[in-house]
C-alpha cells in the first residue's frame, strides 16, 4: 500500500510540474470537458465530497480554467464549463508523459 500511495504522490508531482495542476484539478477537467456540469454532478462524477469539489473548483477558476453560468432551468444553480485556456490545459494534461511506476506485488 505505501508504494502506490508514492507512486501517487510521485505522479501528482509531474503533473504539478509539467501543467500547474494537482490530481483532483486535472480530475475535474476532465469532468467537466464533456459537458457543462453542476458542483454536485462533478463532486459525484470525481468520487469528492460536495465541500472538497466546490474548493477544487474555486482553485480551477482562479487560474482561470473554468467558467460559472447560471443554470438553465433552476437559476439558483451554478454550472460550470472549461474557458479557451482550460481546453488548452487539458490538452496538455491529455499529452503529458507522466512516468508510472512498475510494481511487484508478489
């Protein structure tokens, strides 16, 4: 167990360094990329608790990577969508090399 958590934490660290992204911001883009979400849709869709997602988003959209939007049909929900530079982030986090390592589990 502790050598996957070192491996997690080792590929979070790349991750950080070639995009500027912890796992959980990477983890959300890809979420929202497909579709304009709602924060509980995205806290679902990621495995996070609505608090946890809501502190990732804000992180994500002051970098600048997501947008908020009034929803459609009920106007007091907030929806969220990737802006021009984070289509552009997720596209580097989609063609990044992340180095995983091989593990013996015998």
């Amino acid at each position: 167990m502790r050598e996957l958590l070192l491996a997690i934490n080792d590929m979070e660290k790349q991750l950080q360094l070639l995009c500027g992204l912890s796992f959980n911001e990477a983890m959300l883009l890809c979420c929202i990329s497909r579709d304009k979400l709602t924060s509980s849709q995205i806290a679902m869709m990621c495995g996070l608790s609505p608090s946890n997602a809501s502190k990732v988003i804000r992180s994500i959209e002051k970098k600048g990577l997501v947008t908020r939007t009034l929803g459609t049909t009920d106007k007091r929900q907030m929806c969220f969508n990737l802006t021009d530079t984070g289509v552009a982030t997720l596209e580097k986090v989609r063609n990044a090399e992340i180095t995983l390592p091989v593990f013996n589990f015998s």
